[in-house]
C-alpha cells in the first residue's frame, strides 16, 4: 500500500471521502470535529496533494489553487493569509501519521490485559469513551498506562495511549501500544498511530516503537 493509499483510509476514518480527484465530503459525523475547508497531504515519496471541502465555490478553490502553487510544504503562512484576507475564519492543525513495521517489535506485552469500556477501572482512567476494546496495564488495582482506538471502522483504527504521568519512563506506553496493535492486526484491520507535530513525547514514542511515517496533513478549519 503506498502513502496516498494510507491518507485515503485516514481521511475515511475521519469521516470523510475523496470525490473527484481534489475533493472532499463528508460522510459521517465525527463528535467534535467539523469538515476542514482544506487538507493539505505530505507523503513520504515528498509529493504533495491538496483536497478541498465539495461546500467551496469553484472560484475561491481556483484562488486557492494558485496560493498551493507557491506553497512548499509545511508552510502554509501563503494560505492562511489568504484566508483571513478573505475573512474566513480558521484553525490549522497539523499532524504525522504511522504505519507499524511487519515484524514484531520485541515489545513484551504479557502484563497488558484487555478491558471492555464499561469496565469501572477504564471508566477511572476517562477511556470509556472511545472503542470497545481497551488495552491497559494495571498497578495496585488501577490502570496506569493504555491504548485504545480513538477511531475505529471495518479497515482500520488510530492508536490513543495515554499514561500516568507518576509511571512514565518505564515502557509501559509502548507494551500497550503493541497489544492494540497486534489486536487489530489479528483482526485483519490496520493499525494508525498518529501524533500532532509538536508533540514530541508522541513522536519520541513513534520512535522506540520503530514506526514508519507514511504522510503528514494540514488540516485548515473554521473557527467557531
């Protein structure tokens, strides 16, 4: 599968489809979040490819266009000047997206248990409001470290790990990680692990988990 494969199934994960070569729909509701005007698209093989929402005028996409052609990527100063010239409000967010490697990461995860999300030591931990499936590790009878889909469909889910901020620095995030992710790889799903770009205790843990990074997305919103 190449990158702009993987950004297809993200952007489906979020709710949304590519239509017509450059454009975007929105196919589903996802809670707290609203279609972006545009998504800018970085892949690995350094190409880069722009949708824009199907609601915008084909005059102000053209004028868009033509900002993306001056645009190297991930400078978007050009875009959102125009924006805000235009008085349409925004948010920009900007994100790195991974795929895990095929071979095991060597990742002990024998301490890792699965819990459902009524599980009252998940519903403690605040992770009950996302899949199912929760994959935590607990310590003196509550969890301390886990890993869950933020968003899950048939083809695929996106990592969401949080830990202790007392129990840090132990690995406990990367066992985790690697439990979820074998999950839904024996569940003939992929595994996303997705990070905002200043996140650095994020993209460390893409890291030591030997990830590979498939695309990176600017995601340009309104403002509410």
């Amino acid at each position: 599968m190449n990158s702009l494969e993987y950004l297809h199934l993200q952007l489906r994960l979020e709710g949304k489809e590519v239509i017509n070569d450059n454009l975007l729909r929105q196919v589903e509701p996802v809670p707290g979040e609203d279609m972006p005007l545009m998504v800018i698209g970085f892949l690995s093989t350094r190409e880069q490819i722009t949708y824009y929402d199907e609601s915008l005028s084909s005059e102000l996409r053209e004028r868009l266009n033509g900002q993306m052609d001056s645009v190297a990527f991930p400078n978007v100063h050009a875009v959102i000047h125009f924006l805000q010239s235009q008085d349409i409000a925004r948010e920009v967010g900007h994100f790195k997206t991974y795929v895990f490697p095929e071979n095991d990461q060597g990742f002990g995860v024998e301490e890792v248990k699965q819990y459902s999300k009524q599980d009252p030591q998940v519903q403690s931990f605040g992770f009950n409001g996302f899949a199912e499936e929760v994959y935590a590790i607990e310590y003196d009878g509550r969890i301390i470290s886990a890993c869950v889909s933020a968003r899950e469909n048939a083809v695929c889910g996106e990592a969401w790990v949080y830990t202790d901020e007392n129990f840090r620095q132990q690995g406990l995030a990367q066992k985790v990680v690697v439990a979820w992710a074998k999950s839904l790889t024996a569940a003939n799903k992929l595994p996303f692990y997705s990070h905002k770009i200043e996140n650095i205790a994020s993209a460390n843990l893409a890291r030591r988990l030997q990830l590979q990074a498939v695309f990176e997305e600017i995601a340009i919103s309104k403002l509410h």
